[in-house]
C-alpha cells in the first residue's frame, strides 16, 4: 500500500485547518530536515547523531511525515546498536524518505 509523504488530514488536524500555518509548519520541517540530516550523516559524536534522529522523529510524527519517522526512528535504533551496515541501510532509508517529503512539500508551495 502506497503511503503518501505527507499525511495532509493530520497536518490540517495539527493546524486546525490554518493553510498559512501549515505551509509555515512545512517550511520549518523542510529546513530541520536538511539541519539533522547533516549531523547524522556527518557528525562524529554519537549522542549528537541520536538526538538529532530523536528530533527529526518527533517533528516528522507533528506533520505526518510517516514515512520519515519510521526511518528516523530505525536510524536512531541501528546508531545505539553500533551496527555500521544496519545503519548505513537505515540512514539510506531516511535519506530517501526526507527528500520525498521535501519533494512534496516544494510541490505543496508551488501549487499555492
């Protein structure tokens, strides 16, 4: 079953219908994206990388970024089992899901 990027009846919930707050809601989990994929694909320190995949999970969960937030939360799972292949895998993953929501949220602001 096909799973849309972004859950736009829980974004509307999370708004309460407000459109302007949900483009601001997008544009602000657009920018963390891009902020805590960085530090986990680039960062030495270990707690910094788990919090980050911590971050970015909730704030994925808040828009309806399903997709993402399984993938953040598999990522933040493989770092604290220290299994260098299972994470590379999972940050794969999260890389994917992150630049399809992104995707969509471009696509989002274009049509308004």
């Amino acid at each position: 079953m096909s799973q849309t990027a972004i859950d736009t009846a829980h974004l509307s919930r999370q708004s309460g219908g407000d459109h302007a707050l949900e483009r601001e809601l997008l544009t602000l989990f657009a920018q963390q994206c891009a902020k805590h994929l960085r530090t986990i694909h680039g960062s030495a320190d270990l707690q910094a990388r788990l919090d980050a995949a911590h971050s970015l999970k909730g704030a994925a969960r808040a828009i309806g970024a399903w997709q993402v937030a399984e993938a953040a939360d598999a990522v933040e799972l493989r770092l604290a089992e220290a299994d260098q292949r299972r994470t590379e895998a999972a940050m794969d993953a999260l890389t994917l899901a992150a630049a399809e929501a992104r995707a969509a949220i471009c696509r989002s602001d274009c049509a308004a």
